[in-house]
C-alpha cells in the first residue's frame, strides 16, 4: 500500500493558559497550532509516512506561521490554498482534578470555511495516495467546508483510495440536526469510522445503551449494538471508538473497541494521568491509520492507535510527538516512565 496519506481540514492557533492558570487570572498565552486533519498529518509524518495536509489559510504572516509548524514535522504542505480572512484561534484553559478544561472557539469567518471547491485539484492531491483523512469538524464550518469535504471525498472514492472521518461533533459549531443531515451524507463515502460513543449518538443517531462518560462506567455491549447498526447503514469496513473512563480531568481510562464487519476487538486499557488531553482522539485516528496502512492487522493496527494515543495525554499542545519505538515500547508493556539513559 502507498504510504502517502492525505488529510483535509482546519488548522488554528492555540491560545493556552500556562500550566493550570484560568482564563480570569492569566497574563500570557502560549502560542501553537493544530486542528484534528492537520494533528494526523503531523503523527503520520512522524511515524514515517507522507503526511498530506490540505487547507486554506489567509495569505499572511499568521498562515505562513501556522504552515511552518506543521511543515517542520514533515508534513506536506503544498496544497495548501492561501486566501480569505483569517486563521481561526481557540483559547483553552486546562482543567485538573474535578475542574474540567474549557475552549473558547474565535473561528468565524476563518478562511477554511469561505472556499470554493474550484480552489482544489484534487487530482493532483490524491495522486499516488492510499488512504484520505478528515473529521466531522471541517463540514460542521460552513455549508462551503461541507461541500469540499463531500467534493473531497468522492474523488478519493472515484480513486479506489480508502477513506476515513472522525466524527468528532462539536456542539458549539452546528446542531445535532444538521450534523445528523451533514454527517449521513458524507458517511456514504467512507470506508473507516472512528468517534466516541457520543459522537455516534449526535452525528448519527446511534445510542449506546449503560454509558455514561461522566461516571467511569463502559458498556461493550451498548457499543457491539451500536457498531452492528452503523455497519449494516453505512457497511463500513472498520468501525473504532476510543472508550475514555472519566474518573476526573487528571485521570483518565483509556482504550479501544474495534469492529470489522465480524470481530469485535478491545484493547488493552491505560490509566493515564492527564498533561493535555486535547488532540488524544486523533493520535488514536493516526496511530490506527499507521498500522493498516503499514500492513498491521486490525488487532495490532488497535493496539498501537491506543498506545500512541495514551502517550500523548502526557505531551503538551495540540500534537503527538511520540516516537514510532516509544509506541512500540508502551505496546509490549513498558508503560513504567523510567529514566532512559
């Protein structure tokens, strides 16, 4: 299989208060840059692939700069489109114990979600690719970003090339109704789906009975429903939720539940303790991408999603900057963070 995977969707600047600081008593923000499509390019870079990203920044110093960040991980950044407004920033004050985190999105208007389909060739982009990534993000913009993600999409399907989204919904951006609409639609379009059990619910209208994130408590057989109806509406190949337990916001349990149309498969559970939660569910997308790309089988490809994505839980910023042997290491059992010297 190629190993040029291609990723479309929004990247933004990052505004974060330092170390635990609020909103309220913060004299200074950190500065860096992600976005779930651009967050997979940059692991899937870092692995050893050729990680695509496609986007649309404003032509300034402020999408030079989000540009040049993912550039110096790798990531191929020549299809990127530059015009319209403005980069979209999100502020985020990290939360610990019984304090959850909160975002404030200031991405109206971002350049991302005023584009033309005409703005991309998308034979040029998919060329020699194999796999096509992007999130319930990018549509949820604009009816414009909607459109490209669709346009998008079926030329990576016309292609043979295996497609994947993320359902990632989020609320402050559109309703469940028009996710629900959105969503349906470009799911007839992919081979892989890869969400929680409450983007699921809110994208596409698949409940998993006995979850309640909020709790801790887990039902893999809520989930084996929901994955047996998702796969006879939409008969994807691969079905994967990451099963967050929430004991609070510094401590996490965290793993996998995979379906592939026969087997069912749960991966092995990390408890993590919490340095930046954010970008967690799109290692898991990368690190799983990764492994089927690379000729894992699904079980394996699971397995090195989960791990990769615990280990960035302990890394701050938007990205996973665990290496392909550390992954490799916390998957054989080495989850002990001893010195190595």
């Amino acid at each position: 299989m190629s190993q040029k995977v291609v990723t479309l969707g929004e990247i933004m600047m990052r505004l974060s208060t330092p170390g635990h600081e609020r909103f309220v008593q913060s004299d200074s923000l950190d500065v860096t840059y992600g976005g779930g499509e651009a967050n997979v390019a940059v692991a899937l870079s870092n692995y050893g692939l050729q990680g695509v990203f496609v986007t649309k920044v404003p032509d300034n110093a402020l999408g030079q700069a989000a540009i040049n960040h993912i550039r110096r991980y790798g990531v191929d950044t020549q299809f990127i489109v530059r015009g319209g407004k403005r980069l979209g920033i999100y502020f985020l004050e990290t939360g610990a114990s019984m304090r959850a985190s909160q975002v404030i999105y200031d991405r109206a208007g971002a350049s991302i979600s005023q584009v033309d389909v005409a703005e991309f060739d998308f034979d040029k982009i998919f060329e020699g690719a194999s796999w096509f990534h992007t999130t319930g993000i990018t549509p949820a913009l604009s009816d414009q970003s909607a459109a490209l993600t669709e346009a998008a999409l079926k030329a990576a399907k016309a292609k043979g090339i295996t497609t994947s989204i993320d359902l990632n919904y989020r609320k402050k951006l559109w309703t469940k109704e028009k996710a629900r609409e959105v969503m349906t639609r470009l799911c007839a379009h992919v081979d892989v789906c890869i969400g929680n059990e409450e983007d699921a619910d809110t994208t596409l209208g698949f409940t998993s009975e006995g979850t309640d994130v909020t709790k801790g408590e887990l039902n893999l057989d809520g989930y084996k429903s929901v994955f047996k109806q998702m796969k006879d509406k939409f008969g994807f190949k691969y079905i994967a939720s990451t099963l967050r337990e929430s004991h609070s916001a510094s401590d996490n349990g965290w793993s996998a539940l995979v379906y592939d149309g026969n087997e069912f498969y749960h991966t092995k559970q990390y408890e993590v303790r919490i340095v930046d939660r954010v970008g967690s569910g799109d290692s898991f997308a990368s690190g799983f991408i990764y492994g089927l790309v690379s000729g894992m089988p699904m079980p394996e490809a699971a397995e090195f999603g989960v791990a990769a994505s615990a280990l960035k839980h302990t890394i701050p910023g938007d990205l996973n900057h665990a290496t392909l042997s550390e992954v490799k290491e916390l998957m054989k059992g080495d989850g002990s963070g001893r010195v190595q010297r």
